[in-house]
C-alpha cells in the first residue's frame, strides 16, 4: 500500500498541519500522533510531544492495522485507557481519517499522559483540604428536643406550631413542663422563637396555666 494517490497525499500533508496545531496547543501533557495507514510497517508520519518514547517510521498499531482490515471499524475512539512501555498510564483518543473511496488512509491520535495530571490531583487535593469547622452554638443543650416536642404536639393536631391557640399553647406548656422540657435553658426563650411569639406572650400563658392550676 506504498502507493498513494494525490488525494490521499493531500490529506497526510493537511493531517500533518492539524497534528502540530493540536500539539502546540497541548503541550507538554498530549502526544499527537500521525499514522500512515497506506505504509503500515512504516506508519508512524509524524510525532510531537512524544511522550511515548517511539519514533518515526515505526509500525502501525493493532488499533492501526484493525482499520485497515474493516472500513467499517469506528472513525473515532475516544478516551480509553492505556499505558507507555515504561507504565505511565494513558488516556487516548484516535481518529481514523478515510479518503474518497471510504478507506482508512491514515489516523490521528492523542494520547495524554495522566500521571502529570494524578500528581496535580494529589497537590490540589492537599491545598483545598480544611479541617473540620469546630462549631459553636448559643443553643443550650436539650434545645432540639424542646423544639421537636413542640413539632409532635402541633402534628397531633394537624397544624403547625406557628398556627397553634391560646388554649393549645397552654396544653403544650403542660406537657413540656411534664417532660421536663421547660428545665432547659432559657426553654421560654426557644418556645417563643418556635411558636413565633414574644417571650412576654408565652410567659402570660405560662402565668394563665399557673394559676389555673388546682391548688
């Protein structure tokens, strides 16, 4: 397959063009790779980056040679996984490029060699760590419990706490003080803010409930 015809010249010549413009833009992560596919056991045209370690005029590749056996293996492969004979892994894309007769003349490939980028992985992971924020609240202890008794007392009868009565809000201070949840600190505080009301508001039904209290 040494013989090529002056259209399948043109294209090597252009892909030739396209694999530097490609290579100088991904410099100096991605090897960009020309394969002749009309001259397999010389393919390699053009080589930039090389990060690979080969050189031109060395044999097609399997990927290379899979082509030219069927014209209809995919145009376009990309990101699968590889490695460089010395380990290094690889994620490459390869694009066969056909002539007017739907042959493969030739093909192009990046390979981008990740472990560059792995190690930049690691130092950027490193950067953005932060430690676990030590938080501090002003709520005291017992606050949540407080706050989903309220939420319980209001479910039971199909509202909210927001849209409880007087007389509900004098039954939900009777059994918070029965559960003991009016010893938390500043507990009239934290029904107020849930119930949406002044402190002033539920101390007076707390007053109400107090004195209607039997003796």
């Amino acid at each position: 397959m040494d013989e090529k015809t002056p259209e399948q010249t043109l294209l090597l010549d252009q892909l030739q063009f396209i694999a530097q413009g490609l290579a100088e833009t991904l410099a100096p992560f991605c090897e960009v790779v020309v394969h002749d596919l009309t001259n397999p056991e010389h393919a390699i045209l053009a080589l930039h980056n090389n990060l690979s370690g080969r050189s031109i005029g060395q044999p097609a590749t399997e990927l290379g040679l899979a082509r030219l056996a069927d014209p209809n293996y995919p145009q376009v492969i990309a990101n699968y996984a590889g490695r460089f004979a010395d380990g290094r892994a690889v994620k490459s894309t390869s694009i066969g490029i056909k002539d007017s007769t739907g042959q493969y003349v030739a093909a192009i490939c990046l390979n981008v060699d990740l472990t560059s980028f792995q190690s930049l992985t690691s130092v950027l992971t490193s950067f953005i760590r932060v430690d676990p924020p030590q938080r501090e609240t002003l709520d005291p202890i017992g606050a949540d419990a407080v706050r989903a008794q309220i939420d319980a007392f209001a479910a039971r009868r199909a509202t909210s706490p927001r849209a409880l009565g007087p007389q509900d809000r004098r039954n939900l201070l009777q059994e918070l003080r029965a559960s003991g949840h009016l010893e938390v600190k500043r507990s009239m505080e934290i029904v107020a803010n849930h119930l949406g009301l002044s402190r002033a508001a539920i101390y007076s039904a707390a007053k109400q409930m107090d004195d209607r209290s039997p003796t």
